[in-house]
C-alpha cells in the first residue's frame, strides 16, 4: 500500500474551515455531521454555492478542484485523502526542475 498524506480534523459545533483541495480528493467522515460548502457555481445567470451533509461513515469525492468550507454540524472529525497518482504540486516541482534544472530530491509517486 503506498504512503498518501492525510489530514486528520475535528471541529466543533459551528466552527468551520476552509481548504484547497485538488479534484479527485476524498473528504471521509469519521464521526458527527459536516456540511460541505463546494466551490461557487453559474447554473442559469445565478450564483449557487452546493453544499453535501455527510453523516458519519459517508464520504464525499471532490469532482473539480477548488476551495470549499467545511462546517461541524455538532462535534465531528473526519480525515481528507488526496487524490490517487501525482499531486499537482509534484508535477510543479518536476516542470521547475526541468526548466532551471536545478537538483531537487527524488520524488516517488
């Protein structure tokens, strides 16, 4: 099983938090409810901003990336798994070596 990076949150009743995630990344939670605002929309010349309530054991897969806000419907703690294959900042620092070729660590996906 390969090594991904995970952040592990809890937030209390109320609180909320926001973050950028890359499409494909998976927001799980773990226990309580937690609202996820997506990212705005254009649907029809209107400003939508779609939210998901998401119940414990439920996940969620972000389709495109973006910035959402995540708010603790009560205490809750869930975890957010990035996406599966190279991360987009992988790839930033793969075209920078390749452009001012500069000796970076090895990068292993």
């Amino acid at each position: 099983m390969e090594d991904r990076r995970t952040l592990n949150l809890a937030l209390s009743s109320g609180e909320s938090r926001q973050l950028l995630l890359e499409a494909g990344s998976t927001v799980l939670v773990i226990g309580g409810q937690l609202a996820v605002h997506r990212p705005t929309v254009w649907l029809a010349e209107n400003i939508i901003e779609p939210a998901v309530l998401l119940a414990a054991e439920q996940a969620w897969i972000a389709e495109s990336g973006g910035w959402i806000t995540l708010q603790a419907q009560g205490s809750v703690q869930f975890v957010v798994i990035p996406p599966d294959g190279i991360s987009l900042w992988q790839e930033v620092g793969r075209c920078l070596h390749a452009i001012f070729g500069t000796k970076m660590p090895s990068i292993q996906p």
